[in-house]
C-alpha cells in the first residue's frame, strides 16, 4: 500500500463529501470521528473510508497520531475536512512517492479563505503545512491545538498549493474562537503558563498590529481588517480564559 489518507472530524457533514471526493487517488483514507452528532461518519463510509469513531476528544495532536497508527501506506498525507487538494497538487503528490528516494516529508503552501475570499497576505499567504510524509518517521506533536509534525528528516517543497476553505462565515469565526481559544487556554495551563488581564489586553493589541500592520492584513481590504479584529480577540480571550483559571482557582 502506497498512500495512506488521514481526517480527523467532529460535525463536518457540509465539507466531508467534497474533501473524500477528491482523495480517490489514495490507497486508502482513513477518517477518525469525534462522536460527530451529524452524517460526518455515514458520509464517509459510504465514500469508501475507514471510520474510526472515539467517544473522547484528546486533542487535535494526539487525534491525529491516533488517525496515523491506523495507517498502513507507505506514505501518509494529513487533510482537513475543509481542505481540498486539486489537481496540480495531486499529480505533485504522486510523482514525489513515486520516487525510491528523496525526503522524508514534503510542505507545500495553503490558500486559506476567510468569509468567502483568500486571503493574500495577513500572515495567511505563504502558508506553508507539512502533511505528506513517510509513515514511521513523523509523528505529530502532542499539543491540544495547533499542533505540528514532528519529522525526523529532511523535508522537501512541492508548489501547488492545498485550498483551505476556511471560515464560510462570522459564525464560524466566532465559533472558532471559542473553541481555539479554550482549548489555548487549557494548553497554557498545562505548561504552567500563567496570564493576566493586561497581559490578555497586550497581546490582543499585539495580534491586530501583526496580522494588520506587519504582515500586511491591510493589502486584504475589509475582510483583511475583519481577520486581523477576529485574530486579536482569538488572542486575548486565550489569555483572558486563562486568567480567569487562575484567579478562581485561587479563590477556592
């Protein structure tokens, strides 16, 4: 078995289809579920996929290390539901595994879309992912969110660039601010990082003026504001939360 195709999903019914759909050149894929309470799972079976459902979320880190050891390919390509690889992407793909030697992994840019248009600059565009690699010589990082690969080996570039069609909408910004944020926070504490609410004000501020100021969020027009606002919330509530842990536990 040449390539192995990994998903983790919770509640992707709107994106599943369209992500397998184009995963038709792989060996297998195998899409790990978190107790989704939508037709994620149905969905993906009845595209062809290995369903695995766990009752507990662990994080995005150890989720994806539970996709990668049911993997059996040679190869591993790490997707998310709301991602698409395209043709040029794809062929770029094949002809890398096809090789006898070479890297370990390979990275290659994303396109990221927020409400709607990509975004070309605002620290989102080059975004370069590492998500193809050779199985038993990567294995992501353990962090609850933003997690990464940890390769043992060189890593090479492909150009063609995976389509991240992100955040259709503010709801779903404002959900994944939540979200992220939380689990931000309880990372944080984790490490025994603490926070405090000028510090949660700081790095919010801090957020804006380097999406917006520094990596040019201003050249993305309205919505480049919008992302660059959205970013420094995400920020300052992960502080903010984290504060608040501390200070009712020490009330206790």
């Amino acid at each position: 078995m040449l390539l192995s195709v990994i998903v983790i999903t919770h509640n992707e019914q709107a994106n599943i289809g369209d992500c397998l759909k184009r995963l038709d050149f792989a060996d297998e894929i195998i899409v790990v579920d978190s107790a989704s309470t939508d037709q994620t799972a149905e969905i993906a079976r009845a595209l062809g996929a290995k369903v695995h459902v766990t009752e507990d979320w662990p994080g995005f880190g150890p989720q994806k290390n539970r996709a990668l050891a049911l993997a059996q390919g040679q190869w591993v390509l790490s997707v998310d539901a709301d991602e698409r690889v395209d043709g040029a992407l794809r062929a770029e793909i094949m002809h890398a595994i096809s090789r006898e030697s070479g890297p370990t992994a390979y990275r290659f840019p994303r396109r990221s879309r927020y409400c709607g248009q990509f975004m070309n600059h605002s620290g989102w565009s080059p975004d370069w992912v590492v998500r193809l690699f050779r199985r038993g010589n990567t294995q992501f990082s353990d962090d609850l969110v933003h997690e990464k690969l940890v390769v043992q080996g060189a890593v090479g570039a492909l150009n063609s660039p995976l389509l991240h069609l992100s955040f259709p909408d503010f709801e779903s910004v404002l959900d994944k601010v939540n979200r992220y944020s939380t689990a931000g926070a309880q990372a944080m504490h984790m490490k025994g990082k603490g926070a405090t609410l000028y510090g949660a004000i700081g790095h919010g501020f801090w957020a804006f003026f380097r999406t917006y100021v520094l990596r040019l969020g201003f050249l993305d027009g309205q919505l480049g504001l919008a992302l660059a606002i959205s970013n420094a919330e995400g920020t300052y509530y992960r502080y903010a939360k984290r504060w608040l842990m501390t200070r009712n536990a020490a009330e206790l």
